[in-house]
C-alpha cells in the first residue's frame, strides 16, 4: 500500500499527555491498515516550539521515536536527553517518556506503538 507525502490523516492533539501547545499526528497507516492486532500507533508527530507530549508510561507496549527533524528534549526512563535528527528511542516495560520541542524550528518524529 502507498501513500503519498501530504495525503495523510492528520489530527491536532491539545496537551497532549499534559504536554504544553498542539501536536499534529499525520498517520502514517491506521492500526486497521495492519494484518496484525499489535500496532497501535505509526504516525509522524509534528511538534512546533514549545509544544511537547507530557511525561506517561508505556504498559504491556513499547514505543519507539525516531527523530527525522528539529532538536528537543526527551525525558525516558527518568533520564533526560536532548535528542537530534537520526536519533532513536525505545520506550517500555512500564517505563515512562516524555517528549518536548524547545528548539527554534519544528520538530518531526516518527512514533511507532507496538502492543504484546
């Protein structure tokens, strides 16, 4: 299946997680778009400065970022991170992450939850 760049669903998150400002999720592939029940989330978050996702946990599901663009600040497993294009991170086992953009252009991650 292809899906062109710009013909994506798109929904605007207010405070995400608790988070300051609007992330925007472009999905990717919706989780009904998978053979497999386990996918929950393939989407590429959009964060503009000052915005970010609020500090939650990832129960019986990993999370996985990989930065495309822009700089921010992660917070995962308790340890903080600034984070740059090309970086990855993996989240779960019932630990916790947050995410947040203090830079000064947008930041774009793709996020990828998977469920066991």
């Amino acid at each position: 299946m292809l899906k062109r760049n710009g013909n994506y669903e798109k929904e605007i998150r207010e405070n995400m997680k608790g988070g300051p400002g609007a992330v925007t999720f472009e999905h990717l592939f919706k989780k009904e778009e998978f053979g497999g029940e386990h996918l929950r989330v393939c989407a590429k978050l959009i964060l503009p400065p000052g915005s970010g996702i609020g500090l939650h946990p990832h129960c019986n599901e990993d999370e996985v970022y990989i930065v495309l663009k822009g700089i921010g600040t992660v917070t995962d497993a308790g340890v903080t991170s600034t984070v740059y294009p090309g970086d990855t991170v993996l989240t779960g086992k019932g630990d916790s992450h947050s995410l947040t953009n203090n830079g000064s252009e947008t930041l774009e991650v793709i996020a990828i939850v998977v469920t066991y």
